[in-house]
C-alpha cells in the first residue's frame, strides 16, 4: 500500500482584512463583548462592505487557493488525478464547485468528486482521497474547502432588511470568506511519512440540526415568501453549539489516538476547526481531552481570518506549511467537528516536507 504525502498547501482570503470598526458601518453598533466572546477580531469578505457586491465568487476564491497548492506542491496542474471539493456555500445548486474549479485550473482530465459538507468536510475529503491513494487507484489528489457566507447576510444588512434577527448578527460577526487547498500525493515506500490513519463520526442521531439553511432546498424551495421570512439566510443554533462543539473534537481526538494507539504526549500540534477562539482555548483544557495537558499544541488563527467554516482547517495548515511550524517527522492531527448534523472526524499524519 502507498503513504499518502501533504506534497503542498495553499490558501486565499478575498478583499481586506475588517475589523469591528468596519462591521459598524453595515451593521451600526457592535458590542466589543460580542467580538470578544466569538473571538474573531478579524475576517474576510468577498462581498463589498459598502455595495453587497459579491467582487469574487466561491469557485474563484478555491480556484486560487487550489493553484498555490500546486504551486507550493512544485508540480504541474494536469498531474492532479482527483479533486475533493468541500462546500456548504456553492456557486449553485447545480453544476457542483468541483468541474467549475477544475475547469478554472485548466485540468482537462481528472476524477470530482463534491462534498457539501462544512467544518468536518476536510477531514471526510482527506479520508476519501487517501483511500484512492493507498491502494494506488489515483496517485495525485487536490482537496480543497472554500467557503462564501457574506453574501447571506451583508446585502440583507446593507437593504435595511427588517427581518435580520441577532442571529444573523452573530453569524456575521463570526463567519469569514475565504479558500484553502492541499496537495496529496502517494508514495510507494510505506516507511516515509505521510498519514497514518483517519476517524470518522456522526453522533447527530436524535439531536436537531445546529446549523442549517432553512430554504433552498427541494423541500423549502426559494421563494418570495420565505425571503420575507428570511428563511433564506443560515440558521446557527448557537446554544446546542456550545453543548456540542467540544463534545464532537473530543470525540475525534480519543477516536483516532484510540484507533493507532497513540499516546497523547507524542502529537506535536492539533489543527481543530477555526471557529470560536475562545471555545477552542477552553476545549483544549477540558478534563475528558485526552489532548488537555498539551493544549499550547492546539493551532488557532481564527481570531485572525473569521470562521470559515470547510475552509479553516486547510487555510490554518496552510499557515503552519508557510511558517514552517512542524518539521519532518513531527506526528501532528487535523481535527473535524460540524454542528450542521454533528459531525466529526480526525486524521493522524507525519509531516512529510522538509529535510
């Protein structure tokens, strides 16, 4: 079998950095209790603060991330085999993100393969893509998160819409734009490193939705009357969030340490979703972690880019790759946890770059 190798990484965020003083002129006041308790100081848009002009679109954003990737990767597009495209916010319904951004890259021949999934969608993309990759079916994949939520909620806010609620505030204020991308690739010699194992989870069984679009679907279709109820824009269940939120990357943590028998002292650094930094400095610490007595470990940029959501993860690996944070060998593990139906997910690896 074939260790699947990070061969390259690369990330994108749209337009300039805002910071609250930019949200007050789109939303008026915002509490610097608020921004403190979500913990993102900062986040991208690619829609104009000042128009609601969506000035890139998702697939452009993945498209740019995914080509720094291969960049990075020193490889050519056309050697890419297959591409996992991880979204909860698509250009549209149909065609998927993925042949859009294939077709931006200029890869004429390669497998898609779509996931309409958010912060667990990387950990689920990887986990397919290594599968390809250790029995040698695809040699090269390019997975790639990219997500675009300003435009479900900053027009709304800029048109004077009556039926914003304080949800919609706190998903502005927390959530980013932006892509992240990854290169993998298979390696015929099994004692190099690379990735050692992956976890999956769903734990949502009887336990409602926490994230959740209302309508779009076939079940609500988009119409007049469901934007007048503003139905249209994400609903984040924030309260069930922070029951579950630790409970789900705690979940992963024990699944893949529990599955490789790795002892917790070994892991060098933790990748979890970029989505609160304050819950993720609180989680690391909490008694059931197995990580708690290393929780300097655990990677956080969230207070500097928003959440965003499918894409953290890979831009936050994207950051440790150009920082040169892990050295080769280093046993490192990303982390999923999703509040859309609670899911979650991890991936134990060895750092492959480097000397």
């Amino acid at each position: 079998m074939n260790v699947t190798q990070i061969i390259g990484t690369g990330s994108y965020l749209p337009g300039e950095p805002l910071k609250a003083e930019q949200l007050q002129k789109v939303v008026g006041h915002v509490a610097k209790d608020l921004t403190e308790a979500l913990g993102a100081t900062v986040r991208y848009w690619a829609v104009d603060p000042n128009t609601g002009q969506i000035q890139e679109t998702n697939t452009d954003m993945a498209a740019k991330a995914a080509m720094l990737a291969i960049d990075n990767a020193g490889i050519e597009a056309d050697e890419i085999d297959l591409i996992v495209s991880v979204t909860a916010t698509p250009d549209y319904s149909l065609p998927a993100n993925g042949p859009i951004i294939q077709d931006k890259l200029g890869i004429r021949d390669c497998a898609v393969i779509e996931l309409r999934a958010g912060c667990n969608g990387v950990a689920q993309a990887i986990t397919i893509a290594d599968q390809f990759i250790r029995t040698g079916y695809y040699r090269t994949a390019l997975i790639i998160g990219s997500e675009l939520t300003s435009s479900y909620s900053v027009p709304s806010y800029l048109n004077g819409d009556e039926s914003l609620t304080k949800n919609d505030l706190l998903n502005l204020v927390m959530f980013g734009d932006g892509a992240g991308a990854v290169v993998l690739r298979g390696n015929v010699d099994s004692s190099e490193p690379g990735i050692i194992d992956t976890y999956l989870a769903s734990i949502g069984v009887g336990i409602e939705p926490g994230f959740l679009l209302p309508a779009g679907g076939s079940k609500h279709p988009l119409n007049a009357e469901v934007v007048r109820e503003g139905s249209h824009r994400w609903y984040h269940d924030y309260k069930a969030v922070s029951r579950m939120d630790v409970k789900m990357a705690v979940e992963a943590m024990k699944g893949i340490l529990d599955k490789t028998n790795t002892p917790p002292e070994d892991i060098q650094m933790i990748i979890v979703p970029q989505a609160n930094f304050n819950r993720i400095k609180e989680g690391a610490k909490t008694e059931d972690n197995p990580l708690a007595a290393y929780a300097d470990r655990f990677f956080v940029n969230v207070d500097r880019v928003g959440n965003t959501s499918a894409a953290g993860v890979l831009i936050a690996l994207d950051e440790v790759n150009r920082k040169q944070l892990l050295r080769r060998n280093d046993l490192f593990m990303i982390v999923g946890a999703e509040s859309s139906k609670w899911l979650c997910g991890s991936i134990l690896l060895r750092w492959s770059r480097g000397a």
